[in-house]
C-alpha cells in the first residue's frame, strides 16, 4: 500500500501558466507545425512537394486531435504564432 500526496508540490518559481504550458509543450508544437504548414501553401512547389505537404498536414491535424492528448481541447492556435489556454 501507498501513499498518494493530495496536495500538490508547488514550484513558487514558476506561474501557473508557465506549468500549464509545460504539460501541453508536445500540442503547441503540432499547432506551430500546423501553421507552418498552411503558411507554406502559398508558396511555389511540385505537385511531389504538395503532396507531401498535404500528407503531413494531415497528420500533424490527426495528432492534434487524438483522443487522451493532453492539450488537445485546451490549447488552440489563433493564427499568429500564439496559443491560447483554457480551461475546458
């Protein structure tokens, strides 16, 4: 048997926000990809090169979405490179 800490061990360095962050890292930077990606469509390329794009856009679309990823419903990109938090 253990003993499981009710109360959370609070760094007093950093902000909530910061923490938050921190536990969606892997989701902000599938949206920043994503960004990248859909700026990059208005740009010359073969038809070879827009097929992969496209590819992985889907992809990175995919993973964002995944069920039981942490971030995936609270953290949103807004279209300038900024993530916004919430709390739903």
């Amino acid at each position: 048997m253990g003993y499981l800490e009710q109360e959370p061990l609070i760094d007093d360095s950093r902000t909530v926000r910061e923490v938050v962050e921190e536990a969606v890292q892997e989701t902000v930077g599938l949206l920043k990809e994503f960004d990248e990606i859909n700026a990059r469509f208005g740009e010359e390329m073969s038809e070879e090169d827009m097929d992969k794009l496209l590819a992985r856009q889907g992809e990175v679309q995919g993973e964002t979405r995944s069920p039981g990823r942490l971030g995936s419903r609270c953290a949103s990109g807004n279209g300038d490179g900024r993530v916004t938090l919430s709390a739903s």
